[in-house]
C-alpha cells in the first residue's frame, strides 16, 4: 500500500514525534501478529527462516521477532547465516556469466552444514555454530558458539536466502517470513515520487558510509549486481513465504534524507542515472530530525544507533 507524499510531509513538520511513533507501533504490531502465528505453529519446527533483499531490515525485524516470542515465554535465539558462508575459495567459488566470483550466489554458504544444523536443532541436539570473519574472508570453527533448543525454544536464522529451495526443500515445516520494503510514496494525484526499491539503495548507501566508511560510489558500483543477485536467487522464492513484511516505514525517506542528500549530490553528475531521479525525489520529501528516532525503530538499523544492528562488516 503507498505511503501519502501530503500526509508525510504535514506529519514531519506538526508533529515528527508522534509520526515516528506511530510509524514504529504499526510495525511492532505486524512483528506481534507474526509471532503469534509463529508461537502456535512451534510444534511443528524449531526453525524459523527469515528473507529479503539487502536494505530489508532482516536483522531488526529478526531481533524483535525474538523479544515478542520471549515475552510470550518462547527463548530464541536469532542467528545470522552470512556465518554459513564458506571461506572464499577461487578455484571452486560460483561465477556469474562474466566470469567473476558471483557473492551473490546462494551456493556461496555451506547449505550442506546449514541443513544438517536444521535437522540437529529440531532432533534436540547440539550444534556449532560458526562465526564468518568478513574482514578475512574466511570461516572459522573455533569461535564457533554451541546452540540447543529445548521443547518450547526456537531459532531465527536470518539471511537473503534463507527461503531457496536448497534450504526450505529440506526444511519444509519450518516457518518462513519474507522481508523488503514494498512501498512507494505517491503524490495526490497518485503518481509516484519516490519508488520503493529507491529505499533499499538509500537505505545501503547510508549504512554503508555509517559503517564502513564508504562513499556513495562505493554502494552504487555494486547496486546492479545486487539486484541481479534479487532477481535471480531471492524474489523467486518469496511466495514460498508464511508471511511477508513491508519493511518501508512511512518514516523511511524523511528520516534517510539529511543523511543520503549530502552523499548523492557529492557524486559527478551524470554518472548513475538514478541518482538524477532519486534525488528529484527526495526534493519533495520533508527531512525528518534522528532526534525524533527511538533506537528500537527499524529505521535505526540504517542510520546508525540502532538497539539491535552494530554490526558493521554485514552487507544484507
């Protein structure tokens, strides 16, 4: 459902407070409702498969996920799976048609390791799990954390492929969720002003340069490969979802906008056509002040003080 460009840019400037906040209990209350479907089918599986497209929000909404099932008397524990990748060998490493190392690929973690974790934690048994170091490229087993659920626990493993058929075929009673920012903002006469997959690239681009350091230039050279990544290995399996999120938030862009402006219009002019559109719309759109944004809000995870996202060397 679109997000109103009029009620947005009236909210932010008569009452940014209360717009934040009624922005993040509209998502808190689809979080809830996912947990409650998700607690009545716990018998059927420990596992809980959580996907989406980079700039989802995967780990906030994975996180709060957690707090409402423990609130419910539910212990789980939320697991990223880019610790399943496995450490980046050339020689056997999936290509893409030019040639290059395709990170994108599905068949760039260890399915065989995560499906058997799967199978272990829903017979009762304990596993390792094993932590992946970015900055080295590699896997490593040694700082790997033991994990076993009990009758009434679960496990969120959160990643973009987490709904493949190489996982969910071997994992049928798991329950799946979908997650990406589906909505666009219209104006009165219903045209669009800022399109939904915008969110996703600002949403990047901010964290990238909140985290690592990166410039805009750094987020677009690979955006393209990233959504051919979306298109061939994610979207695809999301009607295999028992629930799907929008993650867009109708704060989403106002609170992007003192953030990604100065960094867009810091880029040669010319170079990235959708930098030219994304930044006419945003012209539109009022800013909103960070002051206003709670650290529990998804919006947090991309602009930094965030409650559940510190980690700064994950790119989903």
């Amino acid at each position: 459902m679109p997000y109103s460009l009029k009620e947005i840019n009236e909210a932010v400037r008569s009452d940014p407070r209360g717009f934040v906040e009624r922005s993040d209990v509209a998502y808190t209350e689809k979080v809830k409702k996912a947990a409650q479907k998700i607690a009545a089918r716990r018998k059927e599986s420990h596992i809980i498969l959580l996907s989406g497209p980079s700039g989802s929000g995967k780990t906030t909404t994975a996180m709060k996920i957690e707090e409402q099932l423990e609130l419910m008397g539910i212990e789980t524990h939320t697991i990223s799976m880019d610790n399943y990748f496995n450490t980046i060998d050339p020689e056997t490493a999936p290509r893409n048609r030019e040639g290059a190392i395709d990170y994108e690929s599905p068949f760039c973690l260890d399915v065989d390791l995560l499906n058997r974790h799967f199978a272990m934690l829903d017979q009762g048994k304990t596993i390792h799990v094993p932590k992946y170091e970015f900055a080295r490229q590699m896997r490593s087993d040694t700082l790997s954390q033991p994990l076993r659920l009990g009758d009434d626990e679960m496990a969120v493993f959160e990643g973009i492929h987490a709904l493949n058929d190489i996982i969910v075929g071997k994992n049928p009673r798991a329950f799946k969720l979908y997650i990406a920012a589906r909505s666009n903002i219209v104006d009165e006469d219903g045209s669009v002003v800022f399109q939904h997959p915008w969110i996703r690239l600002c949403r990047r681009i901010v964290r990238d340069f909140k985290f690592r350091g990166s410039d805009a230039e750094f987020t677009l050279k690979l955006w393209n490969n990233v959504r051919r990544g979306e298109k061939l290995y994610i979207s695809p399996y999301k009607e295999s979802a028992d629930i799907m999120f929008d993650s867009s938030l109708a704060i989403s862009v106002s609170a992007m906008k003192p953030f990604v402006t100065p960094l867009l219009e810091g880029l040669p002019a010319g170079k990235y056509p959708v930098v030219e559109d994304v930044l006419r719309g945003l012209e539109k759109i009022e800013p909103l002040d960070e002051k206003y944004i709670a650290a529990h809000s998804l919006a947090r995870e991309f602009i930094g003080g965030s409650k559940y996202f510190e980690d700064p060397t994950t790119a989903n």
